[in-house]
C-alpha cells in the first residue's frame, strides 16, 4: 500500500445506517453498496419506536421489533459481502440517531424513513432536523421509505407475502419473481414467529430471499412478526394500499394456519385477492420435519 493510499484509508470513516422504518430495501442495499470502498465500515441503527408503517406491532414488542429491523438489514449486507454491526437505540428518533452520530462519529448517515417522518411533540421533520444537526460535518443522505411512492404508481403491484418456514423456499422465491416479470411488484414479507424455528434462522430466511429479490431488481422489504399470522395480516390489510396477498404454507403437510383456516379469515376481512401457495421442501428437511404444528 503507497503511503497515500494509507493515509486515505486512515481517513475513512464508518457508514450509519439508521432505520427508522423499515428494514433497509433494494435502494437502501444499492448506496451501502456504492460506498464500500470508501468506509472503515457499516453500523446498523434503529430506535426502539413504533413505526407509522412497516412493522405493525403492540407496545410490548417494540424493542424486539426494531432488533429484528436491525438484524435483517445486517443479514442481508452479509449475503452481499457486507460485514456490519447493530445497535438498537433510544425510542426517539432524534435522540437516537443523535447518540449513533456521537458514538460512531460516522462520515455519512443514510437515513431511511418517509419522506415526511415527524418527531417530538413539536412535530419537526426528521430529515430536516437530521441535516441541520450533523452537516457539514457529516454528510446526511435520505433514502426514502417508497410505500407512500408506491401507492400512486397504478402499474406497480404491491403483495403482502405472509411466509415463515417457508419464507426461503425456492419454489416461493421463484413465484415472486414471475410475478414481477409479468408486472413491476413490491412486496411486503412477514414472517409470523414459529415456536419451533429460532428467529435467528428466519432472519437468515428472510433476508436470503430478499437478497435474491434484490439481485433481479425487485423492490422488497421484510420482517419477522408476532406469532399470530392473522392480526399480523389484519394490521397489514389496514395499514398498507396492498393489492393481493399471498400466503405460502408448505404442501402435503399439516399446517397450523390451515388447521386455523388463515385464509378463509383473511378473505373476509378483505375484498383483495388472497392466494395460498403450497411449496415443497427440500429433502433434508422433510427428513428433519415434525409434523405436529406446522406453519407457513
């Protein structure tokens, strides 16, 4: 290494990325992407806050909720080389992405949140506050939350995908692509938790697919959820403009939402489509498989 270029690299600072509502998606993933070269390394940083959209939780799971946030967009950095480290914050956004700043002393925050996210009892608006607090000394980049941007665009499709055990299944992953060949998509996962499947292995789940989504360029974002598959759907369906949902279980097994009639419920709280996709599972894990309680 040429004595300039170390000096350059002793220069590089670390990236913050701070997730105020959703775990981070494609254009998200695109600008860490962009600024690898340039950085001593990526911190992931959400508040403990109860998001206007994305992730529809009660009161008590709000930590748990924005850990899963953090943990997801790290998962996902991984599968594209990404190494990183997560930090979940105090409840308010101001203050939080104030102490992530002062911990980390990062060069840049890309902020991911609505375009018009307020905060305080004032109602300011968080992308202005947060420009005004770190520049000029570090750089701060917006990337926007599209749901909003979604919701008027009439040639975009946007599905809620209800998938916990089978979040990764290829047959899955591959019917959300020819949905997005056919028509431009975005797709909204939640992973409702399993008993008898560690949040650990849906985080992984969860983000290989929507690594693999990304990598055909298609807009998606996902979370694990609480365990019940159907006010998670419920909070969904009034919270999100979603054109159809889909809900995938594995076929030719028992599955706790079909014995439940998940489907049947959802379609009368809704005039959308909904869509039950039966996958097959790869052969390990049917030998591995218990047949009591199983859900999608």
């Amino acid at each position: 290494m040429s004595a300039m270029s170390a000096s350059q690299a002793d220069e590089r600072k670390p990236l913050l990325v701070f997730l105020n509502e959703v775990a981070g998606g494609r254009k998200l993933l695109q600008a860490v992407r962009e600024r690898q070269d340039q950085i001593a390394g990526v911190v992931v940083a959400a508040p403990q806050n109860h998001p206007s959209v994305g992730q529809l939780i009660d009161t008590s799971e709000v930590r748990e909720a924005a850990r899963a946030r953090v943990e997801v967009t790290m998962a996902v950095l991984s599968e594209f080389g990404i190494p990183s480290v997560g930090e979940v914050m105090d409840p308010e956004s101001s203050l939080a992405l104030d102490d992530a700043v002062r911990a980390h002393r990062p060069g840049e925050v890309l902020l991911s949140c609505l375009a018009d996210t307020r905060f305080g009892f004032m109602r300011r608006d968080l992308v202005e506050w947060a420009r005004e607090r770190v520049e000029p000394e570090v750089t701060l980049t917006h990337i926007p939350v599209r749901i909003e941007d979604d919701a008027i665009r009439w040639d975009l499709n946007h599905t809620l995908v209800v998938a916990t055990k089978t979040v990764a299944a290829p047959d899955l992953v591959n019917r959300l692509k020819e949905r997005a060949n056919i028509r431009p998509h975005r797709f909204t996962i939640i992973c409702p938790r399993a008993e008898d499947v560690s949040e650990g292995q849906v985080v992984r789940d969860l983000a290989a697919t929507l690594a693999e989504l990304y990598r055909a360029e298609i807009d998606a974002t996902g979370q694990p959820m609480s365990p019940d598959p159907f006010h998670a759907v419920k909070n969904a369906v009034e919270h999100y403009r979603i054109d159809d949902i889909l809900i995938s279980t594995f076929t030719g097994e028992r599955s706790r939402w079909l014995e439940e009639d998940l489907i049947g419920r959802v379609r009368e709280i809704t005039e959308k489509s909904v869509e039950h996709i039966e996958v097959g599972r790869p052969a390990t894990a049917v030998a591995a498989a218990v047949a009591e309680g199983e859900a999608g």
